[in-house]
C-alpha cells in the first residue's frame, strides 16, 4: 500500500505539473518528462539508502531486507538530496534554470509526502510516543517497541504530519495562484524548504529512537535545521523579485 500510494500520488502530481509547464511554457515538457524518469529512482535510492542508514541497527542484523519495499522504507532528506542534485545536473545539461524545476517539483511535493504517511497509517508505523489522548492510536503488540510493550495507544506522527503538510501544500498553492509568483526565483522552494525543516523540527521530539545519529548528534534536526537557513537565505535573496 505504501509503494501504491506514493507511485499514485507521483504520478498525479507529474501530470499536474506537465499542465502548468504547458500553460506557463516555463521549460520544454520533454525537458520535464526526460528529468522526471531519472528524479523517480534518484528519489527512491537516495530515501533508501537514508531510511537504511537511520535504521542500521535492524539492517545490520537482517540485510536481506535492505531491498524489501513492501513494507515501506524511504527517508525523505535522503530523497530530497538525491533529487536536488540530480534536477541540478540535469538542468545545467539543458542550460537551464535549475530553480525552475525545484519551484515546480517542490509545489506538489508535499501531495507526495502526504501519500507516504498515508502509508505509514496502513503499515502500522511512523508512531511516536506513547500517550492517553483521545486520538491516539492502537498499536499491535508485535509492532510496539520493547520498551513500550505494555502501551497502547502512540502518537499518530503520520497523521501530525500529513495535516502540516496540508497546511504547506495550501501556502504554496496560495503562492503560485493568487501571488502569481514566478517559477525560477526559487521563492516557492525557498518556503517549501522553510516549512518542512520546520515541520520536522516540531515533530522530532515525538518521535521514539531510531534516529541517525553521529557523534551523539541527531542528523535529523541538521538536515531540518538546513532546510531552514536555506529556505530563508533564498526568500531572503529573492524577495524584491
């Protein structure tokens, strides 16, 4: 279900973006669809290879599961990287604007994530602590962390999440409809990067373990962290345009 999600989301989302290139003629849509079919497996190995590395001590011990999709498994600063670089390579190929495809992908990338954590919800994870609230969710014991056999009822991260990604994804649709901001100033990127560093800032606290760490430091709140000063260095950079 996870990987159904994700796919149909994609999918949709692509093809509403080939609709604004072909109404703005902001690039050429075979330009679009030619970097489409190598930013789908960049965005699935590089949130593979991040999700394996946050979880090193369970791949560690079973490596057969290393390529085991069907239950899930992608980390998405590892995704966001990956396709960073490649929609960069790409466009410099083209002599393009990088930024306009990053304004474009990023507009709809939060319906992406909203799928996933969707998915999340139908393969029992993305849970965090353990609490009494009335929206809490029952967890299968077999699924619970030993340290938390006996609870119940977890925070809904996945739910938390999709909800503040909603809200981001309504912003930025704001952005572009109603403040007819331009792709290629690197404004909507800018305030996607903004928005979902700090998403994940708010709700890395609820989340139980498992987290890459080097050097006793949590990664995730660096990578959150550097969403954001990038996210403001270019709104900032670009405000006046």
């Amino acid at each position: 279900m996870y990987g159904l999600l994700i796919a149909t989301t994609s999918i949709v989302c692509l093809l509403l973006i080939e609709k604004i290139i072909k109404k703005n003629k902001v690039v050429p849509v075979n330009d679009f669809w030619n970097l489409a079919l190598i930013l789908i497996p960049s965005a699935i190995i590089g949130g593979r290879i991040y999700h394996i590395l946050d979880y090193w001590d369970y791949y560690s011990k079973f490596p057969n599961e290393i390529l085991n999709f069907k239950n899930g498994g992608m980390g998405i600063f590892g995704a966001i990287i990956f396709c960073a670089i490649t929609v960069y390579f790409f466009a410099k190929s083209k002599k393009q604007n990088p930024l306009i495809y990053l304004d474009l992908i990023v507009l709809f990338a939060p319906i992406v994530q909203i799928g996933g954590r969707i998915g999340n919800f139908f393969n029992k994870e993305l849970f965090g602590f353990p609490t009494n609230k009335p929206w809490g969710i029952y967890i299968p014991t077999e699924l619970r962390p030993e340290q938390f056999l006996n609870s119940l009822k977890f925070h809904p991260l996945f739910a938390y999440e999709s909800i503040l990604l909603f809200i981001l994804f309504s912003f930025l649709a704001d952005m572009y409809l109603n403040k007819k901001i331009l792709f290629g100033t690197g404004k909507i990127l800018g305030v996607y990067l903004i928005g979902y560093g700090l998403i994940r800032t708010l709700l890395e606290p609820l989340r139980i373990g498992n987290a890459l760490v080097v050097l006793n430091f949590d990664l995730i709140y660096l990578f959150a962290v550097t969403m954001i000063v990038v996210g403001l260095l270019i709104v900032t950079k670009n405000f006046k345009k």
